[in-house]
C-alpha cells in the first residue's frame, strides 16, 4: 500500500466520531476529525482534501449537503453516516455517494472506506 490515505470523519456526536475515527486508524488510514461542525470539516477540507469522507448528515451548525456536494464536485469519495436519513434517501439524492445508518459494524464502515478509495 503505497501512500496512506487520508479519510476526513465529521461527526457530532463525539463518541461515535471517534469511534469511527479509531476503526479507520486502525485499518492503516491517515484520519482527519472527527469535527463535529460544519464549518471546522470545511476549513480541514480546504486546507487538506482527504481521500475519502465520511460525513454525518446533520452536524452540529447545519445539514452537511453543501460540504458534500463540494467534495463531490472535487472527485472526493463521500460516505453519508446517519441516523437519521436511510440510505435510500441518499442515494436518490446523491446517486454517487455510499450511506451507510447508524450504528454501523466496523467491518461494514471499513468496507465501504476501502471501496470509495478504489474509486479515487
């Protein structure tokens, strides 16, 4: 695996942000977060674009759409994680993107990480 990629974690519920933080640590990704507004992902995400994303919909300043759409716009793999919206609903939203609803097996997170990142 040559270079380690970078995985941005937004998340505002901080125990389940560093949770995923640390599956996807473990798993030999570099990780960004987790941020729990939208506002710090955004400026991590100008400052360093990450490989992959994994965005909670709903953070604590806001709905994370237009983050998401950007990073798409960019070719930046984006992963919804939520509890709240299925993941049909995202997917007719964001055809491209993976969703995945809270909670979430490690295993199944990683997987999802690993197939974005092929897509990069």
């Amino acid at each position: 695996m040559g270079q380690q990629l970078r995985v941005l974690v937004a998340e505002d519920e901080l125990i389940v942000g560093y949770d995923l933080c640390d599956t996807v640590a473990e798993a030999g990704y570099l990780v960004e977060g987790p941020f729990d507004d939208l506002s710090s992902a955004m400026l991590a995400y100008q400052k360093m674009k990450p490989d992959v994303a994994i965005l909670d919909v709903q953070l604590g300043d806001g709905i994370v759409y237009p983050l998401a759409e950007q990073m798409m716009a960019e070719d930046v793999p984006v992963i919804f994680h939520s509890g709240q919206i299925t993941p049909q609903e995202v997917a007719s939203r964001f055809p491209q993107a993976q969703a995945l609803s809270k909670p979430c097996p490690p295993a199944e997170v990683l997987e999802t990480v690993h197939r974005a990142a092929q897509h990069h």
